[in-house]
C-alpha cells in the first residue's frame, strides 16, 4: 500500500469515528435538553398548584365597583373586550344597551359575579357621613320633648289653636291669617313640661311641607272646625299622619260658633276611617275653642298623657342629628331651622345637609334669644351655612370637623352629577326608542290593534277583563258585550279574577289587546311592563266610569263623518285660450263670483247641469293679469283648472272645504 493510498485509508477511518462521536454528542445532548424540559415542566406544574391553593385559599378575585358605571369602564374592569360584554349582557336578558349605558353599582356587581369575582359597591362609606346605629337600650336614655304637629284644613284654627297654647300672638303676624310656612316652638306646658310643636300650613300650595312635618313627628293634633266637618285637607293630613304611622288626638276646633256641630265631625270622621274613642276606637276627640280657651286645658292634658305614654328619649351626647324645617336667606345671613333629634348641636359644629353644609355661627331660639347649646327635640335656628342653602327636608348629621363635612359634600356632589348624568343619558336613550318604534310604527300600513271581519267588515278590538272577584269580572264583561254597533265591535279574549301580571301583559301585547282592571291594585313593576311594551290599561273602580272609557275606545276605531262645506259660487261667462308657449294654448274660464269666495289654496268641483265633472284643485286665479289668492262675490276673475281644461260657458265652479267629525258609540 502506498502512501497515497494509506493517507486516504486513514482520513476516511477517522472520518468514521467523527461521525460517530457526532451521533453520540448528539444523543446525550438531546437527553439532557428533555431532561431540562422535563425539570421545567415540573416546576411550572407545582407553581400552578401552588397558586390555585393561595387562590381557593383566598377565594375569587376581588373587585370594588363605584356606585355608577358604563358599560365600557365595567369591561375594562373585568378585562373584557367591550363587544363580548354587550353581548353578553344581551343573552343575559338585558335590552336596549350601548358602550356608553350606565349600571348601578348593585347591577354592576351581579354581573361582575356572573365573571367569577367577588365584586362589592364602594357606597362611598368612607367619605360620607351616616346615621349612628340606634342605642341598644333605649329606656335607660333620658327623656326628650316630644314633637307635635298641628294638622287640619286651611283656615280650620291650626294657628290660633297654638296661639293660646303658647300664649303668644303669632296668628296676627301671618299673611292674611293663612301659615306660610313651617312654625317650629318649644312650648313649657302649665305641668312644667316642654312640648315641640309644628304648625303646618293647611291649603294645598304647601302639601310637601305637610308631608314632611309628618315625617318628623311623634304626635298628630288633628284639627277640624265644628262648623265646617271634614275637608279635602283634613282628609290628606290623616293619610301622612297615618303614612307615619303617628299617634293622633282630634281637636274639634270652634265650638263657641253657634252652627258648630261636634257630633257631626265626629261620624264623619268615623265614616273616614278614624277609630274615636266615643265610638269604641282609642283616637282622643276633645272639644275646644281657640278664640274662648274652652278645653284648652284638657287639648293640653291628653297632649302630656299622649307624650308619657309614648315616653319618647333619645341620648344628649354625641354627634347631632336633625332635621330641616325651612331654610332662607335672612338680613343676617342664611338661615335654616333645624329640629334636633339626637345628639346636643353647639356653635362652632360642623354639619351637613342634603349638599349644603354649614360651620355653626349662631344656635337662635323661635324668640330669637342665642343658645349654647340645643338639645334633642329642640327646633333652632342656624347661622353659618356655607354656599348653598340646604332643602327644607334634608337629614341634618354632624361632622367630626370642617375637613370631613368638605369631604361628605365633595362626595354627595359627585354622586348628584353620576345620577343626573346616568338619567338623562337614560332619557336620551327612551327618546332614541320612542323615535325609532315612531318610526316603525310609521311605516305599518294601518293600526295593529284592530282586526276587520271579513264576512261583515266589523272592526273587532281585544280586551282582556281582570277583577277582583269572579262576580265582577262577570259584570265587567257583561258591560262591555253590550257596547258597539255594527261598525265596531268589542271581542274580550281573556278574563279572570286576580291581580293584572306579566303573562297578561305579554298576551296583551301580542295579541294587541286593551287591558281593563276593575277594582284590583296594579304592581308598580307590571305598569312599567305595560309602559314598555305599549299595552294600554283601564283602571277602575266604578263600573259606569269603566263603561264610558270603553266606549271611548271603540269609538275610536269608527270613521269620521265627512261633510262638503261650500264657501263659494262661480259661473263661467267666457273661456279665454292664452297662448302658453309656440302653438301651445291653454284654456282659462272668465268667471263670476256669485256667493261667498273663491280661494286659490281651496278643493273645487265643476257642474254642468247638476251633475259633477271635475274635482280638484285650482291651478291659478287671475284678477285682470294679476295673480290673486281669493275673489269675492260681485267680482269676475280667471280661473284655471290643474288638469282639466273640459269647462264650457255655463258651467257652475264651487269651491268647498272638508269637514272631519268624530263619531262616538
């Protein structure tokens, strides 16, 4: 072998063993790299393990959601894709939604718990000021005044009635003898103990602020005249005082008048309800006479009876709280009278109202002496209102210090504009709505409410019938087959006894019914059904009222009656071609008005011998070359015709207006 060859031999010999230390090297690298993989694989593994038990350790993932939210903040919250959650929410049964529609927190956080968190409402606990919780032992706190409100009809005595109580003379001062607003006093009775009376107005201008007085009271005088009985008034402040559920004593006022009539008052009242103590009920009924002082005394010991039995206490300490009685902008400043319900208020407190608030400057009694201090069931007056002035009405709670009533109003002034902004973007979209099934509406050939017999072309509209006994619904049922004519017929689909509901209103809808409801209460959630989906609902209670509503609704399905009225004469006397361009000619007929008008914009007809051969409109009416928009009578004129020029002399021309009125069963 030579050395060329043996060179050659030897260079693919260790070529060989290259090759299989490559395979080799590669075969322990690839174990390795699985082995890595492998260590990784576990790692990740027991990592995973470990965060799933920290997670159900821990439970899901929390999330804080404010008060108000859209729906695109509500998504970016929950790490969804704005689209995804629309439709979501869309399965889910919610309607009429946009990106920028706004949920409450409560809603909010129901559909953040549909995702798997654990979402809560941020009520904004932190930065506002509530109630403190009620004392666990009321009895072992001392006692209060207690409140009285003076009730009753305008001009039935309410204010003299407290004149003498109080020995003052305030029913003078009034305007034309009529309260203008809210009178707060501290009254030390003969027994030597304070009462807090409120003396409401009476006339209907000043319900809300009836309303309120009751809201605040532990005790109701009613007053009612002797020789006046029960009015509309009367009757309103025993439904808020009864809407308190309040104690009430009865003061039959006037009784020196020589027509007064107590026991008349008295079986009115008995007839509306109030349970007197003369006809075995436990409402006191005293006779008095604010001008003469007669039973004062006894209107005085059922007021201090009244108010131990009732024992009413609150806790002198602690931060006050209250309530506004009337609030306005004085000589000194602007003022509001506070009735205290718990707690001392003291000047120089802080407090907050509604979204005014107020560093106490000046504590005024009703006398106008400065006090130190006012107790519970004390009404004072307040200076020092910062801003704005606070709503008759407003809870009334006392701040720990200046910053934190600037930060409960910071918060309350947030959540005003969250709820105006959320209403009126919610009335943009009800308007956007209404537009769009306007439209819709629209472009539907005819009513869909209303079906035609093809047999006798009677028009047939649904009802459903709901009662409240079987027996009434048979009456109301009866009552409505009896109307209609031959034109327009009731056909009730469905009637039953019980309360309206929402398969009701669904069938309703698709069965384009009228829903009567006799003598039964409607839920307040399936009238707002019935508002969204268009179903009309007759409410009543009296069977003769229920009668001429439908009547009503039938006869709106009966055609107008139309009549010709004409508003004037014309004879053609002539008829004139008039060249209109080239050879082309146009005929114009030389008229004279012989009764009443002839207007351009008027609906005209043509007769020739008695017999009508043209109606429409007049294209033009000419005096002389001069376009006129009316000729009277005595006048001559040129008339034409828009698209009849087959006048001849002789001819007679009326011009009439339709007249359109409705028919009813």
């Amino acid at each position: 072998m030579d050395k060329k060859t043996k060179k050659k031999h030897g260079a693919s010999r260790r070529s060989r063993f290259d090759e299989e230390d490559d395979d080799n090297w590669d075969d322990a690298t690839e174990r390795r790299a699985e082995e890595r993989r492998r260590r990784k694989a576990e790692r990740k593994a027991q990592r995973d393990l470990e965060v799933e038990a920290v997670e159900e350790a821990s439970g899901p993932p929390k999330l804080l959601i404010p008060e108000f939210i859209n729906l695109a903040n509500l998504a970016s919250a929950l790490k969804l894709k704005p689209d995804f959650l629309l439709n979501s929410l869309l399965e889910m049964g919610f309607e009429n939604l946009s990106p920028d529609s706004i949920f409450t927190g409560e809603t909010a956080a129901l559909v953040a718990m549909e995702f798997g968190y654990d979402a809560s409402v941020d009520t904004g606990g932190e930065r506002d000021l509530r109630v403190r919780p009620p004392p666990e032992d009321v009895s072992s706190l001392p006692q209060r005044p207690p409140v009285v409100t003076i009730m009753g009809h305008v001009d039935h005595g309410k204010t003299t009635l407290l004149d003498w109580l109080r020995k003052s003379s305030v029913a003078a001062q009034e305007h034309g003898g009529i309260t203008q607003h809210i009178g707060a006093f501290m009254v030390k009775m003969s027994s030597g103990k304070s009462i807090t009376f409120l003396d409401t107005p009476g006339h209907a201008a000043f319900l809300t602020m009836r309303q309120r007085g009751a809201n605040v009271t532990d005790i109701v005088v009613l007053v009612v005249a002797a020789d006046d009985s029960v009015k509309p008034q009367t009757l309103e402040a025993l439904k808020h005082a009864r809407a308190a559920q309040v104690p009430m004593i009865v003061a039959i006022n006037k009784i020196d008048k020589p027509d007064a009539r107590p026991d008349q008052v008295k079986a009115d009242l008995a007839r509306y309800g109030v349970e007197i103590e003369d006809f075995g009920g436990e409402v006191q009924v005293v006779c008095v006479s604010g001008k003469t002082g007669e039973g004062m005394e006894d209107l005085e010991e059922n007021i201090i009876t009244l108010s131990e039995i009732l024992d009413v206490r609150a806790e002198p300490d602690g931060m006050a709280e209250g309530h506004i009685l009337e609030a306005s902008v004085k000589q000194h400043g602007k003022s509001a009278t506070i009735l205290i319900k718990r707690g001392t208020l003291r000047p120089g407190d802080s407090i907050v109202a509604g979204t005014a608030w107020a560093r106490v400057r000046v504590l005024r009694n009703e006398a106008g002496v400065e006090l130190t201090e006012a107790p519970p069931g004390t009404p004072v007056e307040v200076l020092g209102w910062r801003d704005e002035l606070p709503a008759a009405g407003d809870e009334v709670l006392q701040a720990p210090d200046e910053d934190r009533a600037r930060t409960a109003i910071g918060y309350r002034m947030e959540m005003r504009y969250r709820e105006e902004s959320s209403k009126q973007l919610a009335e943009q979209e009800q308007r956007q709505r209404e537009k769009e099934e306007a439209e819709r509406a629209a472009a539907e050939a005819e009513a869909d409410d209303v079906e035609v017999d093809e047999e006798t072309g009677t028009t047939m509209v649904n009802f459903t019938v709901k009662g409240d006994v079987v027996g009434s619904v048979e009456a109301v049922c009866a009552t409505i087959q009896e109307l209609g004519n031959h034109e327009v017929q009731p056909r009730i689909l469905r009637f039953s006894a019980g309360q309206v509901s929402e398969f009701d209103i669904d069938h309703a809808a698709t069965s384009r019914s009228t829903i009567v409801n006799f003598n039964n209460a409607i839920p307040a959630h399936v009238k707002r059904l019935a508002e969204d989906k268009g179903v009309r609902i007759l409410d009543h209670t009296v069977i003769y009222h229920l009668s001429d509503d439908v009547r009503q609704t039938l006869s709106a399905h009966l055609s107008d009656t139309i009549t010709h009225k004409v508003i004037g004469e014309a004879e053609i006397l002539q008829i004139f071609p008039i060249n209109i361009k080239g050879r082309t000619f146009r005929n114009i007929a030389g008229c004279r008005i012989r009764n009443g008008m002839i207007t351009r914009s008027g609906s005209v007809r043509v007769l020739r011998r008695g017999e009508k051969v043209f109606d429409g409109k007049i294209d033009a009416l000419k005096h002389g070359k001069k376009d006129v928009s009316e000729m009277r009578k005595g006048t001559e004129c040129g008339v034409s015709f828009d698209g009849f020029e087959g006048f001849e002399v002789g001819d007679q021309i009326q011009t009439y207006e339709e007249v359109r009125e409705k028919r009813t069963l």
